[in-house]
C-alpha cells in the first residue's frame, strides 16, 4: 500500500510504501471488540465498596427479648432487613481486568490500523516540528487540515514542542509508538502516523 506524504503546512513529502501485514488486513469487528473490553474493563477502577452488618455503627443489644413481643427473634440491628444495617453480598474492591493473550492484543492493533487504512482516515506526516510551541498556530495548521478529531502517533518519542503546543487542544490525542492502542486509534476520526511512527510500529508488530 502506498501513501502520501504530507506536512504540517499541508505540502507534499514524498510518498511511502506501507506493510499489507500492518495496514492491509480486512478489519475484524469481533477481534477489535474482545480488545476494546479488555482495555476497558482494565481500566475500570473497582473501588466500589459497601458496609456489611460487620461494619456499619450500631449498638449489640438485642433489639426485643426472645419470647413474649409476638414479634420476630431479632438479634441485631445491623442486619440486612433493616434500613441502615448492613448490606448482603454487596461490591467490594475487586479488578475487572481479565486476561487476553498477546497474540489477540497484537491482532487487534493491526485490524484497528487496517480499519484506518481502509476507511480513508489515515494520514502519513512527514514530522512533527512546529516553529514554536504555539498552541493558537498548531490549532489552524490542524484546521486547515481538516482534522476535527485527531489521534497522532509519532516514533520512539514525542517532538516537545509539538506536544506541548497540542497540550491544550482537546481533540488532538498525542502518542510515541509504544503508546498506540486500539481504543485510542478507533475513538478518533483520523489517525496521523509520522514516518518515524510507521517504522517503530513495523518494529514493534513484526
């Protein structure tokens, strides 16, 4: 697959020839979505927390004597049929990350790229350099672009300068290579890969 080059100013650089194994794959929604749960549920924080009859504050008198009310033999207040006693079975801290193996996480990666690729939505940048870490100018060199909702992915690091100009645009997302993922990459419009990401990523999936 060959692409384009382009610069920040909109000017051509060339072209570059792409790996079919990276971005020529027929996109598999099933594998893209077993990656996008794992990613979630990882993430989610699983500090949800509720008081059993162990924890919450109440006296331990027996609430009414054993025999004579007529009524139940309760012991506590703290049990679950009261309101403000304990809660039964309730959540607890716990992870919800679940295991995938590598092989599906790599895959996903590059269906995901694929994905990109074959929807017309990725662009091939020359480099990240800016004049100055400006983040008014980088906004109209974006817009000028037509890039509304941008993923960018640069090689090994990011350039700083850039970063920081794209600190404060909210629809820019900023990654080196190793930080590329399948959430990140479908969340966006279009995926902006520099020529050094092209090549850290071809080093890191092959």
């Amino acid at each position: 697959m060959k692409l384009d080059v382009i610069t920040l100013d909109g000017g051509k650089a060339g072209s570059v020839e792409l790996d079919d194994e990276l971005f020529g794959l027929e996109p598999r929604r099933d594998i893209l979505f077993r990656v996008v749960r794992w990613q979630r549920n990882k993430a989610q924080q699983g500090t949800h927390k509720v008081k059993t009859r162990s924890e919450v504050n109440y006296s331990t008198r027996k609430i009414v004597r054993q025999k004579g009310s007529g009524g139940a033999r309760h012991g506590s207040r703290k049990a679950p049929i009261f309101r403000g006693g304990g809660t039964y079975k309730g959540p607890t801290p716990r992870s919800h990350g679940h295991e995938l193996t590598k092989k599906v996480r790599r895959l996903g990666l590059l269906h995901a790229l694929s994905a990109k690729a074959q929807a017309g939505k990725l662009v091939i940048l020359d480099a990240l350099s800016v004049e100055n870490a400006k983040t008014a100018g980088l906004a109209k060199q974006l817009n000028a672009l037509g890039w509304k909702r941008a993923l960018i992915i640069d090689g090994a690091s990011v350039n700083e300068d850039f970063a920081q100009a794209a600190r404060n645009l909210g629809n820019v997302d900023v990654l080196p290579s190793m930080g590329a993922n399948v959430m990140d990459i479908l969340k966006r419009d279009t995926l902006v890969i520099t020529k050094a990401g092209v090549e850290a990523l071809e080093a890191r999936l092959k």
